[in-house]
C-alpha cells in the first residue's frame, strides 16, 4: 500500500521555534509610535505584551527555545500530520506529487494553538491574569480561550459581528472554555460605541475588533492584549509547523517545489513556509505562495507603507501591504482572512519577490474545498481551502507542463464549525465580491 501519512514522535516535536529574522537578507522597517511616529521601544509595548514577547519580536536568534510547559501542552495535539493527497492526485490526473500538513487535529480546529498557548505561558508567568483579544471567524479566540483555561486565566473576546452570527457555535466553543464573547463593535468600548453611533449596522472588521481590544486591555493592570496573527513573535511560534513538515518530507523522500498557505495576517503562511525559506534564502530553487480572498486581497491589491494594525489607530504602526485601516471588508465566510494588513516579514518577503501572492473568489474556493472533501474525507476551513484551490490550479498546470512537481500546502483547519458556510455554498447562496474601496459590499 502507498503510505498516506508520515507521522513523527511527541519525542520529535520541535524543541525551538525557527526565527527567520537570524536570516533575511535585510531589516525590517521599524514599528513607530502611533502618537509621535517615532520609532517604539520596549516601554511602549510593555503595558500590553509579556516582556518575553518584547524580547522575541525583536530577536534575531535564530533559534529560541520552546519552554518545556509548553510543549507538553504542545503533546496534547502535537506532531501534526503529514498527508500525501494520493487521492486527490488521482482525480486530478496529474502527475504532481500533493501533500499537506493538517493543524486542525485539535479541539479548536486550526493551527492557532501553537501561539496562544504560548503567549499565554508568558503573560502567566508575569501574573497577568487576563488576556483581551479579538478574533474572526473564531479559530483564534477559541484557541486563546483554550489556553488561558489551561493556565486559569480570564480570556475576554471581541468576535467580528459578521462571524458572531455566523458561526455561533464557535461562540459557543469559547465559552465553553470559559472566555466572554462580545460581538465587535460592542457596547463595551468607547471604539465600539463611536462605530456604532455611526454605523449601527455594522458587520465589524478585525480592525474594529483589535482597537476594542486594546481598549479594554490598557484601562487594567492585570490584563494584556493577546494578538493571533501580524506580529513576529506570533509568526515565531507558528514554526513548529514548517519544522515538522520538514522532517516529514524527508520521510517521504521528497522535497517541495512549492509551498502554498491561505494568508490572513500571516502566522500559517509564516508557520509552514519560513522554515522552508530558510533553505530559499541559502540557495534552494523553490516557490513560497501566499493565497488570499480576492473581496480582500491585502497582498496582491494593497499599498506597501506604513498604517496602523487596528481602525481606532491605538497600535503602532507598521510597515506593512495594507488595505487601509478603516477598510470594511465584504462579510465572506473565510473571516480569518478578512484583515485589512499584513505581517510586516510576510509584506517585506512579498515585496523583495522571495514570495508570491493570488487569490480568489469564494465560489471557487469552495468548489475546491468541495473536491477535497470528496477525495480526501477532511472538511477543511473556509481559509485553508484557498490554499487548496491554489494547490489544484498548480497540480493542473503541472499536468499541462507534463512535470512531477512536489507540492506542499497547508490545511490550517477543518471546517466542522463551518457548515453555515457551506449550507450556503450547496444552496448557491455564496456571491463573489470585488475589492473595492468605494463599496464595501461592491461585487
């Protein structure tokens, strides 16, 4: 029989994280005061982050140590799983090699684990008790939620409104790990307020929801702000994914020549990718592609400056590709990829050309997700299934090309909290939606 999954020990589970600071072949723009516009130091970001934190966003070690309570959390759902997609190969007829690494085999369905365990690690051994965040479709808040139960910490979530009545299991799943759900924009906060005496309709944007955050993290001493996705210390703890994959691929005796990742703010596409740019950097001869919805399409549409990482403007500013902080997005169903910037080491990468971009419509996200369900039995993310419409149009042309390309690509999560989505797919009940400015909901 062929071998369908490539499985490591707890025993093999990364014992640091990869920083690929150590490595770029320039320095990043620095984060400058949203006041002042100087840039910021660790003072500025201390009554919001850890120390420990601090220190890893400006680390240029190449390799920081995993703590040992975290990676024994991490054995709770660690090592991820390395799948080959024989099947999809074979309805896809081509002669393209296909593998993805699975981070949904965890209550909370999706890598998101990997970080906030352990910024809540951190925080704890601070004494920080609670821990504000905001999240999109869910994944990440629920995954914080998780984490600070584990550490017997408050978790207090600002969930984007359009996914708030989306998805209300994954409210559900929050609470369950004891967090409090506020749907964004809120009451809670003066940000919230001021958009809604404006906008009482709004369907929120990670924007709004991150300014609510910060709000509500800075008014108490014994709380921080906790962010899923953008910084580089959240794009660091995401490595143990790439690192696994890598020893993964040599199981399987190959080595891709593509890897592909849904990119929201960054931290999957950081997480399986910059291991693998490590060997770009050195030499290798391979692609790095980022896919993203083309209703909000940050990478390949956005102006590559400085802007602010919420819509209130209480965070630094960042050199970044950005869509424009007060942007709105269309209420797609992929609300993890709905911010309006990105990482600002995934924006330089893109900018210098060591990595690419495309996206896509929802409707053809979907058809891929469908095909993938059907062949390979995972019902994946709504996000994770961009990266596998982009992995199938690369398998096709590689058909075409009559070439065995080996592609890799991420399944950040399975879709199980996101039938909603995919009821309305079946009931052709999805529309397409354009970038645009002008109109939010513009097709």
């Amino acid at each position: 029989m062929k071998t369908t999954k490539f499985l490591l020990s707890e025993k093999e589970i990364p014992t640091a994280w990869y920083n690929i600071l150590a490595d770029l072949p320039f320095q990043l723009e620095p984060y400058l005061h949203p006041a002042t516009k100087e840039p910021i130091g660790p003072a500025d970001l201390a009554p919001l982050f850890a120390m420990e934190l601090i220190k890893q966003e400006v680390s240029t070690e190449r390799w920081i140590e995993i703590p040992d309570e975290v990676r024994e959390i991490y054995n709770l759902y660690r090592p991820g799983v390395l799948f080959r997609a024989h099947r999809l190969e074979k309805a896809l007829d081509t002669p393209a090699k296909i593998y993805y690494k699975y981070e949904g085999g965890n209550a909370t369905g999706s890598h998101k684990p990997n970080t906030a365990i352990a910024q809540a690690y951190y925080n704890k051994q601070e004494g920080i008790m609670r821990l504000t965040t905001e999240t999109g479709a869910g994944q990440w808040g629920s995954a914080l939620s998780m984490a600070c139960s584990f550490f017997g910490m408050e978790c207090v979530v600002y969930m984007v409104r359009v996914s708030y009545d989306q998805k209300p299991y994954r409210r559900s799943l929050m609470q369950v790990y004891g967090a409090t759900v506020f749907a964004s924009p809120s009451t809670n906060t003066q940000t919230g307020l001021k958009i809604l005496e404006v906008s009482p309709d709004s369907s929120g944007s990670l924007g709004i929801a991150i300014s609510e955050a910060v709000e509500d993290a800075a008014k108490r001493e014994d709380t921080h702000y906790s962010l899923g996705s953008v910084l580089n210390h959240v794009l660091l703890h995401q490595t143990v994914i790439g690192l696994e994959a890598k020893k993964q691929m040599e199981m399987a005796g190959d080595y891709p020549d593509i890897v592909i990742a849904c990119c929201g703010g960054g931290s999957n596409l950081a997480g399986l990718s910059f291991p693998f740019i490590q060997d770009k950097l050195a030499g290798k001869d391979m692609r790095v592609l980022a896919v993203e919805p083309k209703a909000c399409p940050t990478l390949t549409e956005g102006e590559y400056r400085y802007d602010f990482g919420d819509t209130a403007g209480l965070t630094p500013l960042t050199k970044m590709y950005t869509l424009g902080h007060d942007f709105i997005p269309a209420g797609i169903h992929a609300g993890g990829l709905r911010y309006h910037g990105d990482s600002a080491i995934v924006s330089a990468l893109y900018d210098k050309g060591i990595i690419e971009a495309v996206a896509y419509h929802q409707t053809e996200v979907f058809d891929a997700a469908l095909q993938f369900a059907r062949t390979e039995g995972i019902i994946p993310a709504p996000e994770s299934s961009h990266a596998i419409r982009s992995a199938i149009d690369e398998a096709l042309k590689a058909k075409e090309a009559g070439e065995e390309k080996v592609i890799l690509f991420g399944l950040s999560g399975n879709g199980y909290f996101d039938m909603t989505a995919y009821d309305s797919y079946l009931k052709e009940g999805l529309k397409d939606y354009n970038f645009t400015l002008a109109c939010n909901d513009g097709e």
